[in-house]
C-alpha cells in the first residue's frame, strides 16, 4: 500500500494495511486529520499511533498510545485524553501507561517505588533544607521546615518515600488546610510543598528520588474560607495615630531594657522592618553630609530586606536617619565594645538563649524586639510592618504633604522604581534630598504623637507602673504575683534579682538580646 493521502481518513481498513506493509518492512506515517497531533506509524516493521500534543514543562515530547490492535476511534480518544492532562500541566504517562498495558495507577505506583530509589519525608525535607542553606535566610528556611513537618494534613507523609506521594495526595492535603479556615494559609503550604518538590524533580537529583519533574506544574488551591464561625472581618482603614504615640512613649521611657527601646524607636523613626532593623552595621550608616552628623544615611543591604527583584540584586535600599533617629545610631555605636566594633553589629547579641548553645545569628534576635512590642499595653498591632507603614503611607499624604504615590520612595524595596524601566536602569538618583524632607516630617509627627499619648495618659509617666504593666503583658498576672511575693519574702525590690544589685537603668527588665 502506498502512503495514504494527507486528507484520507483514517480507518479499520487503513490500520489493517498499515500492519500488512509494517510485515513487508514498508516504512510511512498519516496524521490523522480527524485529530490535530495524531498520527499512525509504521516504522520498524511495527505500527504504532503516536501523539505530540502541546509543550510539558518546555519541551516538546512524542507520545506513544497504542499499536495496530487499538482502533482509530480509541486512538483519538486516548489523543484527546492525553492534550487535556497536558493542558491542565499534568504528566499523562501514568494515564497513559494504564491504557496501554491495563496496570492500574495504583500497581504502577507500587512497582515505581519498589523498583527506583528514592528518599523518606522527613529526610528529603533535611537534604532540603541543607542544600537551600547558602541562598536563603535562616527565618525562611524555620518556616519551610515547620511548613512542611508540622502542617497536620502533611504528617501522614512521614515515613513514606517521596516519590509514593501522589499529586492527588498533596492536593487533597491543601483542601483540607483550607477547609480548616485560616484565612490564605493553604495557598502557603501549597507554595512551600511546590518548591520543595521541583527541589527534589530537578535533574541534578531526580535520579536519587525518582520525582517527576514539574511534579506539581499548574497546581492552584482554592479560594480561602469565607464564612467560618467566629471570623470578624474588618476593613483597615488609615491607622489609629494613638497606638503609634504610646509605642514611641514607652520606647523612650527605658522601661523595656536599653537595647529594645532603641531598637523599637529605630523601627518607627526609619519605618523599616525588625529585621533589618537587627541586623545594622556600623558599615550601613554613614552621615548624610560630613558637616552635618544629625542626619545619617542607612544602606540597606537585601540580605535585611525583601530583595529588590526590579534593579541590581547587589543594591542597598537607602533611608536617611533624621533627629532622634540619628541620635539612636550615635547612641549605639558609644555602646560597642572594641571587640563589638570589630564585628560592627550595631544589635550584638548579648547571650546564647541555653547554656552552652551557640546563638543563631550574632546579632539580637528579630523575636527580642517582638516580644517586647508585644509586651506594650495598648500598642497591640500598630507596630506591625504592615500597619506602620500604612500610618506612614496615609498621614504622609493626609498631613505630611506627599504626592500620590511618592511614599515608596522610602517604603518600596526597590527604591520606588516599580516597573519603570528608566527608573530601574538608567535614572538611579536616590532622591535623597526629598527623602530627608520626608523622614523630618515623619520623626516631628512621632513626636506630636509621643506628647499627646502622655498627656492623655497618667501611665505613660508613671515609669514603676508602666514597667509593671509591661511585664504583666508580657508574663501573666500570675507570674507577677509570683514575682511579688517572692520579693518581699527575701525583703528585696521586686527589681532586684536575688544576690544582685537593682538594675537602675532597666536594661535587664525583660530579655533584651537573647538568642
């Protein structure tokens, strides 16, 4: 038989032909007009329906769906099948593997596992982890790690190797942390759980854990819970000012410990966020001009701030420090030892949070500054990144005098370049000049604030009541009482630690710089 014609239709009759000429070692192919990407093959001296459908994790890859037995209508059906599994970024091959030899999905699952190498759960997350160690933080490399071994929906995977767990099973798995109602949780642990798995299907690895590549392509979670019992949604809004004043209030009162206090007050007084905050060096601030010391410029290195994906990755996010702000980095820098100076952590970490533990990082730890926050009556939340940089966005604009959109300058970690591609690459002026009319404004705000927050209330004054206050915050009434107690019966100042001197200046009044 010679080659059909490409518009030929292909039938019974013309497979049958087509294995006649596969035995006379003929050799052609037909795409099926019927089926855009289907086509009979005889090659070999075999027949073979063939499908290439569209493009799976980039690449272009020829199906094979069946031999001469498989009729025409079934080979489209079996086509169709596949070009929708490929549509939805799914990997047919086990679809297509139970069409083709009639192994259940199950089976396959069964025989991949015995037969090719893999890791367990728990030791692919640590391999994870380890190999990620160089180019992530150590907070998000805490987070992927209590994601992915503390999420419940995610424990009946430990145990089993990796490549048992099925798309279906990680998905079934989100649904039920959605189901659960907190808010966009399941869209985190869908993230987290997809990154580790294109980890473990990259083909550095692939052949140790026998991860399909792309493993959970296209994958989407559902839309948050939106009617679960007792959730009160609320719109934001511009921030109450109150809140913000009582911060910068008790900040300054020194009832919190020494470094705390100046760290809190560095969070306002640059609306920068507690890690970058932290992690100040000496090296990051240099005087905005050398004449004048009451103005610093702060460089922002990415590795302390959500990096700037728009311009050079190497590129410091620059905040000028004014008044008050300023005087806290001259403040800092006194305190260094020359041991400290060398290190230039502006925050040293003071001691391990164990005996004979190595702290993580040798700078305080971003949880000293909030657990302190937390530990402020009548601040609870106003000092989160989020709403204290809404505060500034919106009485910025409302009382501050900035033009629409110009807060970025200051807030955007790409310098408020956005997508403007001249901004980005060409115009890298830093606009400092504007940005110290701006953070001038924002520091003689903070204090107008500061002063109306004492004047309304006698506690901000009252240094023994608000230090007591705070600590009941922080520790519970009952450790208060406690505390109490147990400084009368040793006839101390309930200050005091037993065998040592009252701490004047409150630097040892909570856990200032423990790891």
């Amino acid at each position: 038989m010679t080659k059909p014609g490409p518009e030929t239709r292909i039938t019974a009759a013309t497979v049958a032909a087509a294995f006649r000429d596969a035995r006379l070692g003929v050799e052609w192919e037909h795409p099926d007009p019927e089926c855009p990407g289907l086509t009979l093959r005889v090659r070999g001296y075999k027949v073979s329906w063939s499908f290439r459908g569209p493009r799976l994790a980039g690449k272009n890859r020829r199906w094979y769906i069946g031999d001469h037995l498989v009729a025409p209508k079934d080979a489209r059906q079996r086509a169709w099948q596949v070009r929708t599994l490929i549509g939805q970024g799914l990997d047919p091959t086990t679809a297509l593997t139970e069409l083709v030899t009639g192994v259940a999905a199950a089976q396959q699952l069964e025989l991949r596992v015995e037969n090719k190498p893999s890791w367990e759960w728990l030791d692919a997350i640590t391999r994870f982890l380890a190999d990620i160690k160089a180019d992530t933080r150590q907070a998000t490399r805490d987070d992927y790690k209590g994601t992915l071994e503390n999420t419940p929906e995610l424990k009946p995977f430990v145990g089993r190797k990796v490549c048992d767990i099925t798309r279906g099973e990680i998905m079934a798995a989100i649904e039920k942390v959605r189901k659960r109602g907190v808010k966009t949780h399941h869209k985190k642990v869908l993230a987290v759980t997809r990154r580790f798995f294109n980890w473990l299907g990259n083909d550095i690895r692939q052949d140790k854990t026998s991860v399909p590549v792309n493993f959970l392509l296209g994958a989407k979670a559902g839309n948050a819970e939106r009617n679960v019992p007792g959730r009160r949604v609320m719109n934001k809004g511009i921030p109450d000012v109150h809140p913000i004043g009582r911060a910068l209030a008790i900040a300054r009162s020194g009832v919190l410990g020494t470094l705390p206090s100046l760290g809190i007050q560095l969070v306002l007084g640059s609306v920068s966020r507690r890690r970058g905050v932290v992690g100040i060096r000496t090296e990051d601030v240099h005087p905005y001009h050398a004449h004048d010391p009451k103005i610093f410029n702060w460089y922002q290195p990415p590795a302390f701030r959500k990096t700037a994906d728009k311009i050079q990755s190497e590129a410091a996010h620059q905040v000028p420090l004014v008044g008050w702000a300023a005087e806290i980095i001259t403040t800092l820098e006194k305190r260094l030892s020359e041991d400290e100076w060398k290190e230039g952590w502006l925050f040293p970490v003071a001691r391990p949070r164990r005996v004979g533990q190595e702290p993580k990082n040798p700078y305080m730890a971003e949880d000293t500054l909030n657990s302190n926050m937390s530990a402020m009556p009548g601040v609870r939340g106003a000092l989160s990144p989020h709403a204290l940089r809404r505060a500034f966005g919106s009485y910025g604009s409302k009382v501050g005098k900035f033009v629409e959109g110009e807060s970025k300058i200051i807030l955007d970690h790409s310098e408020g370049v956005g997508d403007d591609v001249t901004r980005g690459h060409y115009d890298l002026d830093p606009r400092m000049e504007r940005k110290v009319e701006m953070m001038t404004w924002w520091t003689k705000w903070l204090d107008e604030q500061c002063a109306a927050a004492i004047a309304a209330d006698r506690l901000l004054s009252d240094m023994e009541s608000l230090r007591q206050a705070c600590y009941i915050a922080r520790y519970g009434q009952d450790r208060w009482d406690a505390k109490f107690v147990k400084a009368r019966k040793l006839g101390i100042d309930v200050w005091q630690q037993p065998g040592r001197a009252v701490v004047p200046d409150g630097d040892e009044a909570f856990d200032e710089a423990a790891e």
